[in-house]
C-alpha cells in the first residue's frame, strides 16, 4: 500500500538578492561548529604575503590540516609537509 502525502502547507522561503562577492564572503565564514583546526584557518587569515605558517603535527592531523584548509580557503593556500621524526611533520601552510 504506497503511503499518502499530507496535504500540508509547503516551506516558505526568504529570498534575498545578493552580489557574487557577498555570496563568497557569507560561504567562507564558519557556523557555530568548530573544528579543531580552526585556530589554523584563524592563523591564515592574518597570514600576509611573503610569509610562512609553520606548525608540527601528526600524520593524520597533517590530512585533517590539508581537508580543512581544502574545504575553508580552497585556491588561496599552499599545505606542504615533511617528516621530521617518527610520525611527526612540518606543516608550512602560505598563501598562493
């Protein structure tokens, strides 16, 4: 036996016209969910030209690092990582 809709009122949407770079900026800004490595995406955002984000991590935070800053400021960063010892590497995180 198919199920029946029910015959309630559909969502009402608020709709807003907004410009292309308003668009951006609201998209890059985070919610309320932090991850932990926001205080990187923090670090890089008053990262000037010319200049270096250097941090050791683990190899699964080196990933975490690469899909965050992936995810956050997709074609404005450069992840570059070493191993330094052990299961411990370099992250050199700088702007493209």
């Amino acid at each position: 036996m198919a199920k029946t809709r029910s015959k309630g009122k559909a969502p009402q949407f608020s709709f807003e016209t907004i410009s292309q770079e308003e668009a951006s900026d609201r998209r890059k800004q985070r919610g309320t969910r932090r991850s932990k490595y926001s205080p990187i995406g923090d670090q890089f955002e008053d990262l000037e030209e010319g200049n270096v984000l250097a941090f050791r991590a683990s190899k699964n935070e080196v990933q975490g690092v690469r899909n965050y800053m992936r995810r956050n400021f997709d074609g404005e960063h450069q992840v570059n990582s070493r191993r330094v010892d052990g299961d411990t590497f370099e992250v050199h995180i700088s702007r493209t």
